[in-house]
C-alpha cells in the first residue's frame, strides 16, 4: 500500500467527456476477456494497455498506478435461468422471430453472466528500460476501496464506470442519426410534493422501492420515489416500477432521471418523460434545482452507471444476430493465422471484408509491413507513446493487421462442424 500511496497525488478522475479506453488495449485487441491479466487503464491518462506495453515510448523513468479490469462471461446453469423464470429457454426452440420476449431467441444476458475482477497495480520499467514489471498489486473492491486513498479509490471508480471510447464512439454516430431530445413542456412547471423524500447521496442506498431491485434505477423528480426502469428490447432492464408508479399516481408526474448518471455536468444526465405526447428522452432545464430539492447536490458526483443511450448501443453492437440468421446453416469454422473474423458495428461487414482482404495476407507487402509474424506486439509501428496510440493511424492499421496475420484472437474450432 506504501508505494500506491505515494502515487495517489497523480491520480485523477475521468469526467464523462474524456477519453477513457477502459475495454481495450489501444496497441492490440486485448481485452478485459482475453485473458486472466485483463487490461491495465493508467489513472493519470486513463490509457488501457496490457501490462507489457504500459510504458512504450515514454521517457518517465517513474512507475505509474494502473486499475487492472478483469471479465469472463460464464454460461449460466439451469438452476440460474430458472430462478429467473427462463427454465425452459434454453432447451425450448425458438418458435419467433424476436429477442428476449417468449419463444424468441434468448439474448446474451439470459445466457451468460459477466464476472468482473479489479485490483489497483503499480507497474514500473525494468531492469533494461524496455520491458516491464508489476511492484505491487492489491485487490479493488467494495470491501477493499476504502483502505485506499481517496484519489485512488475516486479515480479507479470513475475508469471502471465510464462508458469507454468504443462505447463514445458509437454513441455519436448514434445521436447524429437520431433527433435532438427536446426540452420537456412539463419541467417548467412541474408539480413537487412536499413529503420530505430525501435520497440519499450514497449509490448502495438506492433500490427500487417496488421490487427491491439496486440497478437500473430512476428517480421520480416531483414525488421523489425510485422505481426500476423498464426493460430493453433483448428482455433486459429493470423492473417497470417507475413506469407503475407514473400510472398508479395518475399520471401526473411524468419526469424521472436515471439515477447513478448525475454528475457536475447535469446535461450528461439521462431524463426520461413517461407523458403520452412524449415518452422518450428529454432535456429538462431545472433538473439541478430539483435535485437539489431531494438533497441531491451535483457538485462532485460521478457516473456509476451507464446511460439508456450506452446501453442500446453495446446491445446492437455485442448482440449476435448471426445466431438467427445461420442457425441450422451447415458452415464450417475455421480459424487460425489469416482466418481471423471481424465484429461488425451497424453496417460495417463490407469494410470489414475489405480490411480481411487487404491484411489477413492475401497481399504479401501490406501484411509484412503492417502485421506481425511473431505475435501482435512486435511491428515497429506501434512504437508509439500510449497517450498518442489511439489517434496514430499507422499504428492503429497495424494493430488490426497484427490481429489479422497472427490469429490470436481466433476463438477454438468446435469439435462439430455443423453450426
């Protein structure tokens, strides 16, 4: 703890328009999955690497303090889906065409569950001033964060919670196809009870006052009642006591907020209208000051969860359509230096194709010069400073062709063909 503490003075927190690349490396595609060592993200430049890269190109001579993510997804046992009510989706075929709702196609989250691991590192330069080594390593949880400093514990919460790059990205491009929220008619004048409803500041307190439930939670802004929100498309989300509770008051107070997305900057906060004639995201003006009337003061609150809009997009980015579109299809899995697949985002399989054809070999000159024989770390051209790494063209091409000629982020070939 002696040398952390040393390094607390560096460490800051990420507001929600940094650049935060917390779910992969931004010199491989490494990733909190791909192996026990997960990624490390710096807690001065909230840079992630995997552990050996940390410090490529960098003239600092001192070690630096990193979060270390962890995740692996386990396949949920029957007894799982059946306390949640799914004991017959897993072996019962999908009789339509749709997502999370009976007889669809069961969506990742009824299938799997993600298990995340953080523990606070501090990595330093070796002996011979390239490669790396690990100083000292603690474990990074809700038992364990308080016996960090605060700077620490404040920063590395601010990385893990933060919606990502990747995640940013996508959500432009989703917000420039979509319209503008509006500002809601009824934050003008919105009715407020006076029942001495205060909520509390502390994320743990927070539970949906209908089920129980602690995630995806929203704040009623006239009566002050926290209810779950209502579920995604894929048959995820919350509880719908929110919603219940707007109808069972009459409809008359229709403006909730999403409770853990509130920080200094209120228009990065997720409003929502349950009223008829707008039902939908909406930009609401006052919200500081009726927070305020709930004993919520904005002033240093950080994003404990994720937005409905962050949402949307890692459920059409992650989800797997091809499991509609090529069940029962006889194909044949391959896998392997050359034959690496590409995640499609959206509409990008036709650049993906050409990105497969131009480095996974085919073309003898741009795979030498971009990829890599011996692994994904040893081109020239990620030779870069870790802070520069995620603008740097070349160093990026190389990246993916990297991960294209070496085939090491090929999943295993099943033992049957037939897909």
């Amino acid at each position: 703890m002696e040398e952390i503490t040393k390094l607390a003075s560096k460490c800051r927190v990420a507001t929600p328009h940094d650049t935060v690349t917390n779910s992969e490396c931004v010199y491989t595609f490494n990733s909190p999955y791909t192996s026990d060592h997960g990624i490390v993200v710096n807690l001065q430049t909230f840079v992630g690497s995997i552990d050996e890269m940390a410090f490529t190109k960098s003239d600092d001579s001192e070690p630096g303090l990193f979060v270390r993510i962890c995740k692996q997804r386990v396949a949920k046992t029957s007894d799982d889906t059946a306390m949640e009510g799914n004991d017959t989706a897993a072996t019962t075929a999908a009789t339509k065409l749709g997502v999370g709702v009976e007889g669809g196609f069961q969506s990742d989250q009824e299938k799997y569950e993600t298990i995340s691991s953080y523990s606070i590192v501090v990595i330093g330069k070796g002996t011979d001033g390239s490669s790396t080594s690990v100083r000292a390593e603690l474990p990074y949880n809700d038992s364990t964060k308080n016996e960090f400093p605060m700077a620490v514990s404040q920063s590395a919460d601010s990385i893990i919670h933060h919606s990502g790059l990747a995640v940013q990205q996508d959500l432009s491009a989703w917000e420039l196809d979509a319209e503008p929220k509006p500002v809601s008619k009824y934050a003008e004048n919105l009715p407020f009870v006076e029942n001495g409803v205060k909520v509390s500041p502390t994320p743990s307190d927070w539970k949906c006052e209908k089920s129980g439930d602690n995630q995806n939670l929203w704040l009623n802004l006239s009566d002050g009642f926290i209810g779950g929100g209502r579920k995604n498309w894929d048959g995820s989300g919350g509880s719908n006591g929110a919603l219940d509770h707007f109808i069972e008051t009459g409809e008359k107070y229709p403006l909730v907020v999403k409770l853990g997305t509130i920080t200094e900057d209120i228009s990065t906060a997720d409003c929502y209208s349950y009223a008829k004639d707008e039902d939908g995201p909406v930009i609401i003006p006052n919200l500081k000051q009726l927070l305020e009337k709930r004993g919520i003061m904005v002033a240093g609150m950080q994003k404990t969860v994720k937005s409905t809009a962050e949402l949307e997009v890692e459920l059409n980015a992650t989800y797997a359509f091809d499991a509609i579109t090529e069940k029962g299809a006889n194909l044949i899995p391959v896998a392997g230096p050359g034959l690496q697949g590409l995640q499609n985002l959206g509409n990008s399989c036709y650049m993906n194709s050409v990105a497969q054809m131009l480095f996974s070999g085919p073309i003898a000159e741009l795979s030498s010069r971009y990829g890599a024989s011996d692994g994904v770390t040893s081109n020239p051209l990620l030779e870069v400073s870790p802070t520069s790494a995620v603008n740097d063209l070349l160093c990026q091409a190389s990246k993916l062709s990297s991960a294209l000629t070496s085939g090491l982020f090929c999943g295993p070939v099943p033992d049957s063909v037939e897909v």
